[in-house]
C-alpha cells in the first residue's frame, strides 16, 4: 500500500475542502479578531448580540431547575450552542462547518473572558441590570481576586481553539490536494 493510500483510507470519512471554503472560513475569523481587538470592549457585533440572546435565555431556563444553578444558565446556554454546531458538522463529516462551529465557541470564550476579567471591576454594563455573574461565581469559588488571570486562561484557550481549528482545516486542504495530484 503506498502512503497516499493510507492516508486516504484514514480520513476519507470527511467531506473535502474547497480552496474558497478554506479561505471563507479563514477570512471571518480574522474579520472576528481583529474587529474584536478593535473594539473598546472586545464587542463583536451580530456574533456577540447571538450570544447575549443566548445568554439572557440561560438564566431563566436553567432557574426553572434551580435558583442556586440559575447565575451559571447565561455561560452554559452561550457554550451549548456552538458546542452543538460542532457535534452537528461533526456527525456530517463537513470540515468547514465544523471548524466555523470551532471558531464561533473560540469567539465566544472570549466574550466570557472579557465578562470574567470584570468580576472585580465591574465596568462593563449589565443587562438588565441583575448582578454580575461572574463576581457571584467566582465569590463562590473563592477565587474573586484571580478574576483577570483565569480570564486570561480563558483567553488563550480561545485563541488555541480558533488557531487549532484553523491548522486542522488547512492541513485537511492540504492532504486532500496531494492526495487528489497521486
Ligand atoms: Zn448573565
């Protein structure tokens, strides 16, 4: 069997990439950082407006389960969501889907890390005017005065995300095309 084979047998269970798909997904990403980096509070406009959707269900559905529960509702309903995705594009076998799922939970940590990096500050407004989540949170766990470090973590993980994501498409690209020149 020659190497070409084998690695054509591996990873055949994926759909392929076209070059353009590659570069759409590429390219939002980027448009998603740098407006990000851009922005005075990190604010990625329509992205970031879907997540505050999704984190404003949160709290009340999961506060029909619990009321201790309900300030962890608005995170875990705006992880759920591009978690799904992921599944979802997973289950298909399509890489470009799987990989904007990818980049969407990367997005979207950061949106969570620049809410935690606040927990002492409290600067950034608040819908609704209820209390900060991530102040509650983190007084719970007792690690109020590590707010900016573990969003700092937090941060990097994003970013690893996104950035592995991105490699793993390219690299998907690139296989399949040496495999296609065989
Ligand atoms: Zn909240």
């Amino acid at each position: 069997m020659r190497l070409g084979e084998s690695v054509i047998d591996d990873e055949d269970a994926w759909k392929s990439v076209s070059g353009t798909a590659f570069g759409g997904v590429l390219l939002a990403t980027l448009v998603i950082l740098i407006i990000h980096g851009a922005s005075r509070d990190g604010w990625v406009p329509i992205l970031d407006s879907a997540n505050l959707a999704l984190h404003e269900a949160g709290h009340p559905l999961v506060g029909i389960f619990s009321d201790r529960l309900m300030v962890y509702g608005g995170t875990l309903f705006q992880l759920i969501f591009p978690i799904t995705v992921v599944f979802h594009f997973s289950r298909q076998r399509e890489p470009a889907g799987f990989v904007i799922g990818l980049v969407w939970l990367g997005e979207n940590l950061l949106n969570i890390a620049r809410y935690m990096a606040d927990a002492r500050a409290q600067e950034l407004p608040l819908v609704g005017g209820g209390e900060h989540d991530w102040t509650e949170i983190f007084m719970r766990w007792g690690v109020l005065a590590k707010d900016v470090k573990i969003a700092g973590l937090t941060r990097w993980l994003a970013y690893v995300l996104m950035l592995g994501a991105l490699v793993w498409l390219w690299r998907r690209y690139k296989t399949q095309k040496n495999a296609e020149m065989i």
